[in-house]
C-alpha cells in the first residue's frame, strides 16, 4: 500500500529527486503502547546527493518533527494532512 509519493523534477527531465512514502506498519511495545513507522524510499540522479538511493524506516514522529524544522529554518508553510470524509 503505497501512502504517498512525491516528485520533484528540476531544470527539465534531466534531474530529479523522488520521495515514496510506503508500506506502514504497527508495532506494540512492551506497555503495550502502539506505534506506527513507514518506509521512506528515496531516489535522485542530482549531483548534491553522494547516495543516490536509500531506504529507511521511520516513525509519525520523526515526520511532524522535520516539518516543525522546515517551517522554522526555511520559512516555508507545509499544509497539514488531509482528511477524509
């Protein structure tokens, strides 16, 4: 189940970064307190990236942190997530 995807294209087709956002899953802990982390799968041919494809797990968290750091540092506004009805 692919959540979300993003695509960034620059100066054409000839460079791009891609961002997919996949395959969620629910741990328990120990508590028994529950948590959800996703897939980040990233690919890019830009030159500024020495590593041109990972991919790591990571958790809601992590998310709304990176998010609270875009706004602050590069002042600019992310939507928040959309609900649906």
């Amino acid at each position: 189940m692919q959540v979300c995807k993003f695509l960034w294209y620059y100066f054409g087709l000839a460079n791009f970064l891609e961002i997919d956002v996949c395959k969620p899953f629910t741990h328990t802990d120990e508590h028994g307190k529950r948590f959800t982390d996703y897939e980040i799968h990233m690919r890019t041919n830009l030159p500024v990236f020495a590593i041109k494809e990972f991919t790591v797990r990571r958790r809601y968290s992590d998310f709304v942190w990176l998010r609270k750091e875009i706004e602050r540092t590069v002042k600019i506004y992310i939507p928040g997530e959309r609900k649906i009805l």
